[in-house]
C-alpha cells in the first residue's frame, strides 16, 4: 500500500519508473523477502516488459547490483525466456558489468546454474555462447569437478554431453568422486552409465567402485610416524643432558645474602678550599 492507503502498482514501477525509483521499490521490498516476493516479481516483471520494448536501464540496474550470483541467474534466465534472440538480449543485460568482472561473473553463473539445475541445458549452452569457462576455477566456489556434481545431482544426458563437450573429463570427475566423501557408489555407477554413452567405449574397472584403503598401507603409516616420535624423543633426551652438562660446569656466581646486606660503600669528597 501506497501514501494514504493508496495500492501501489509495482508492475508500472518497474516498467516505467526511473532506475532509482525501481531500485528503491526493489531494495525495500528485497528487506522482508518472503512478505515481499510476490512484489518484487512485479517489479521483475515490469522491468522484463520494459527491457524488451527498449528500455534495458532497469534490469542492467539490478544486473550491476546483485551479488548473489543464483538470483541474478535467475534474473536473466527470466528475462532471456522468452527472447526472440536470447544472446543478443543476456549480453545487452550484461553490458553494465565492469570489463574487469564480466567473465568471472559469467563463470560464476554458469557453475551455480548448473550445481542448482537453474534453467536447464538451453540456459546452460545460453551461458557458454557467452562465454562462460565450463571448468573455470573460481575463488570462493567449490573447486570440485563440475561435471561430478552435475552427474551427482542427478542431471540429464544433454547437460553431461554439454560439459563433456567444453572440455569436462570424465577422468577428473572420477578423481573427485573418489576423493570426496559426499560422493555414493550410485554416483559412480551413473559416471559410468554416461561415460560408456557418450564415448561409446566401456568405463574403466576404477570407475566401478571407490578404492579401499589398505590395511597394510594403515600400519605402514603408523609405523612411520612412531618412529618419527621415537627419534625426535631421542632428540629431546640428548639436549637435556646438554643443558645439565652445561649447568654443571658453569660455576656458581656469588650473591650476598638477603639478609647480610652489603655495608654502603663510604664516599669521600675532595675538600674545597676556604672551609
């Protein structure tokens, strides 16, 4: 509700308000999400509408302030939805974002997107047709092989065929899922299903089961570290004996005794003449 109890129409703000006036709606809106979200998809909404009919400011505004990187996948998955040309219209929404961060933030998107099954392979090859790195690394994010996690989060051919395609390894993604303990033998047995799909040759035997840990492989590493403990304590027995050797053969400093104090020593003055 508006001044006076007057409803505010938050589609028209955002189709026709200024970028201020959009952002402000917004931004108090954002502040109590789940009262406010059906306000806030207004607002959305009449910034989607305008965009489209060539008024880009109000969308680019929340593209250039949005930090979190699964609503602003989210925004752009709306506003490319129904485009009649989806990369022109996702690089004029992007164009506000500085040169500098462009493609981490493209990169950024494209791991979420895929890690949170945001928009479905056509949003995923949107955002390599932009540029986005399938096997970035990217501070702050989970360094786990991408296409491990698609394939973990049970995530369909077209979308491994995607990565596999921009450079996903299928030897990586074992390697991760054998490292990591969030991983199920379920996991691995579908890298398999997709591995044999999509490079038409069987799977390695690796890729079957997690490897055990020996038990030898355990004692041997005990072993090892016993016997470091036993030589840093030999260590520590042969400086205690420095120390007592040098403490025997220092000899001792004399000290006067608390309660025989020292007599003053007496000073004497030279005389001055005429007293």
């Amino acid at each position: 509700m508006g001044i006076f109890g007057k409803k505010i129409d938050y589609v028209a703000v955002g189709k026709t308000g200024t970028t201020d006036e959009f952002l402000a709606a917004y931004n108090k809106r954002k502040k109590d999400y789940y009262d406010n979200y059906n306000k806030n998809a207004d607002l959305t909404e009449g910034a989607i509408e305008a965009f489209h009919a060539g008024r880009p400011e109000n969308i680019q505004a929340r593209v250039f302030n949005e930090k979190n990187i699964s609503e602003l996948a989210s925004l752009l998955l709306d506003v490319t939805r129904n485009s009649e040309n989806k990369l022109r219209d996702l690089n004029l929404a992007l164009a506000i974002r500085p040169e500098k961060d462009k493609q981490l933030t493209i990169d950024q998107m494209f791991r979420q997107a895929v890690e949170s099954n945001i928009g479905g392979e056509p949003f995923f090859s949107l955002l390599i047709q932009t540029g986005a790195d399938a096997n970035a690394q990217i501070p702050g994010m989970s360094k786990d092989s991408l296409l491990a996690k698609a394939i973990q989060r049970k995530a369909e051919l077209p979308v491994i065929q995607l990565l596999y395609d921009h450079g996903a390894s299928f030897d990586d993604a074992l390697m991760a899922m054998h490292r990591g303990y969030n991983y199920k033998s379920e996991d691995i047995e579908r890298l398999k299903f997709f591995q044999e799909k999509i490079e038409g040759a069987p799977a390695t035997v690796a890729a079957t089961k997690r490897p055990a840990v020996e038990d030898s492989d355990v004692s041997k590493t005990l072993n090892e570290l016993k016997e470091q403990i036993s030589d840093l304590t030999g260590v520590v027995v042969i400086l205690a004996e420095e120390v007592k050797s040098l403490k025997s053969s220092t000899p001792p400093v004399e000290t006067q005794p608390k309660n025989n104090p020292a007599p003053p020593v007496k000073k004497s003055y030279p005389a001055v003449k005429g007293l």
